[in-house]
C-alpha cells in the first residue's frame, strides 16, 4: 500500500528536543516554566503584542477570553458560521448563544454587511451582543478594519480567532493583534505545533494576568489552597513549550513553504476549467496559506465535484479534506440565529482543501500531481 501523504502532519525544526531535554534536565516538568516564559515572550515579540498567555489549547483561550469580557448565562456572542466548532464551542460553556454571520466571497470569512445587519437586528431585539468572533480561514485575514469599525461603534469588544493564521497579516499587522483579546492554536495540524496547545493575545496587561490566575485553577494568594473564583487548568505544560520555542525558530521557513505550495497547486491548476482559489483578495493581504482550499464548480469542470476529485485522492492515500461545514448547518447549533447570504453553503457544498504541510515531499507532489492530472483527462 501506498504510504499516506496527510493533509497538515507535524514538522519538527531539530531544536525542539533541545528545549524539551533542558526541561527534563532542571525538573521543569509540571506546567509553567523557562520555556512558557520565552514561548510567550517570543510569541510577543513575533506578533507585536505586548502579552500573552500560553494555554493547553485555542479553545481555552476563547474560554477565557469569553469569561473575560463578562459573557454569561443568557449573552449572545456574534461568531463566523463559517469555521470549526472549537470557536462556537466556549460560548455554550458559558450558557451563552451564539449569533452566526456569514461569509462574504472575497476571503471566506466574517461578512461586515452581515455582521452589521445582525448587529442592529439583536439591539432591536434588546439583545446587544457580549462579543464578536472573527476567524481567519485558512490563514486568509479576515476584512478586520471593517469588521473592527463595527465593533467600535457599537462598543462591542472583538475576539480574534487567529487559531489558522500564525505569520499573516493585513497591512503589515499580524492577525492575533487586532482584537482586544486575540488566539492562537498549537494543535498537531497547525502551522507550528506543541503537540497541542494555544495563546491568549492581548495588549491588556490586567486581562492577561488575570487570564493566568484562572488558567491555574484561580488559586488565591494564601499559604494554603483556598479559592473564591471558579477556575480551570489551562496553563501550557513546560515540556510543551519547549516545542514551541524550537518550533518558532522555523515559523518564517514554514510559511514560505506553505506559500510556495500553494503557487504550486495554483501553477498545477491553471489551466482546469471550475477550479477557483482561495486568494488573497489585494497586496494589502498576506496569508500564510495554512492549507490550500480550492472551490470545484461542476457546471464548469464537466462533471467534476469536490467529492470526486476527494475520493480518487483517497484511493491513493493521499488525504484531503471538505471545507468547514457552517456551524448553523450543524445539528448541535441549528437552533441558533443565522444572518446569511447563502456563501459558507456554497463554499462547503463545492470546496475542498488539499495536502499543503511543510514537509510535502517532491516524490508526494508528484503522486499528488499524477492523481489530480488524471481526473481531468479522464
């Protein structure tokens, strides 16, 4: 059998057992650590943010972040249908309802004509929302001057869902930096890995303490364990960290590897009738291409649909994987408020993301190559 080509599969750099070993060495086992300080200290410096809490996962940091911003039982949280269900997930934790937004063509993420409308439509409705949660797919920012404008003119703090997008930016800004709180994800698949972890991003100093203190189990300052806050274990393990040290000192080399992949997937393409890219929609935007998605029009490719093309692949071990099912679309959350205009559907029906890890060998782009040139001379 033919060995498998992953969609995303972990790339080490060789420094990450180096920091690992000096954890072992010291004892620096349990969670916090040298490592976590330089992890958070470099991932400041990268993004030019001025704090960071490093935590067990993207989805602790939307947690917290939610808990933060004073979302409770009975709030509503406006949040792109379009992405994955970790950034929905928080919201429920809390007792809160999400608002889904659609999407809008240019990048597949948060619709500011959407978001305005829901916006308006829950004040109508007495329900001012608690916080609003960009997400930038793939590692395509999202349209946040305008999506920023909204949220200061209504007085409604943004949650920036940068889990997909470490490395890209929008006008020279780094995505994670334009909310009052911005995340991150570590997990396997990513562009960088712990093994699994994630940020918390913010310029407020207060915020990001008091993000540790409940991430410790919200421990209060007594010689013995007393707590008059509910907290959680969320802190980013010393050993864990070290990955991620050694995993920064390739971040730059990963993302132009990503990128690389992507002109070649665009270059292998061209020429195919019903292939669309997802681009980058001006040289205001840079992505850092996290994975290739692709939209597969069957009016336009003879036939060809997303989940041919997605099955030969398979046939071949070659993995590749749909495009996020809308959330609103999801059993678990289609009670929930939807403010559409019919794009994430056609996005999911049609799209289909590709193998793009870094670690892509010329031998698996080649067996990639062969298999997708097939299906259209077929």
């Amino acid at each position: 059998m033919k060995s498998k080509i992953w969609l995303s599969s972990p790339h080490m750099g060789g420094s990450e057992l180096k920091y690992v070993q000096e954890a072992y060495d010291t004892n620096w086992v349990a969670p916090l650590g040298p490592n976590v300080n330089e992890f958070e200290n470099t991932l400041a410096k990268y993004i030019n943010t001025s704090q960071v809490s490093a935590l067990s996962s993207g989805t602790a940091a939307i947690h917290l972040a939610l808990i933060l911003l004073g979302v409770k039982e009975g709030d509503e949280v406006i949040v792109q249908s379009f992405t994955f269900s970790a950034t929905v997930n928080p919201i429920r934790y809390l007792g809160a309802s999400p608002v889904f937004v659609d999407s809008e063509e240019d990048t597949w993420n948060m619709c500011p004509i959407a978001l305005h409308k829901a916006i308006k439509d829950r004040i109508k409705k007495g329900k001012k929302p608690k916080a609003i949660i960009p997400v930038h797919l793939y590692g395509m920012p999202a349209k946040m001057e305008e999506i920023r404008a909204l949220g200061k003119m209504y007085s409604i703090p943004i949650v920036e869902d940068a889990a997909e997008s470490l490395g890209s930016s929008l006008k020279g800004k780094k995505m994670g930096s334009w909310g009052q709180f911005g995340i991150l994800s570590f997990n396997g698949n990513k562009i960088i890995t712990t093994s699994g972890g994630g940020a918390l991003l913010s310029d407020d100093k207060i915020m990001i303490e008091q993000s540790r203190f409940l991430a410790t189990q919200a421990r209060d300052d007594a010689p013995h364990y007393q707590h008059s806050h509910i907290g959680y274990n969320y802190r980013m393990s010393n050993i864990v960290a070290g990955i991620g040290r050694g995993q920064m000192e390739v971040l730059d080399d990963r993302i132009s590897r990503r990128r690389e992949i992507n002109s070649w997937y665009k270059e292998l393409l061209k020429d195919k009738p019903g292939i669309y890219f997802q681009t980058e929609p001006s040289n205001d935007y840079f992505s850092n291409f996290w994975l290739t998605a692709i939209i597969i029009d069957p009016k336009e490719s003879k036939g060809l649909t997303r989940e041919i093309v997605r099955l030969k692949l398979a046939e071949e071990n070659i993995e590749s994987r749909p495009l996020w099912k809308p959330m609103h679309l999801q059993p678990v959350f289609n009670d929930f408020s939807f403010y559409d205009n019919g794009v994430s559907e056609r996005l999911f029906e049609n799209g289909l993301c590709l193998p793009s890890g870094s670690n892509l060998t010329q031998d698996e782009m080649k067996r990639i190559s062969t298999c997708l040139s097939s299906l259209f001379s077929e």
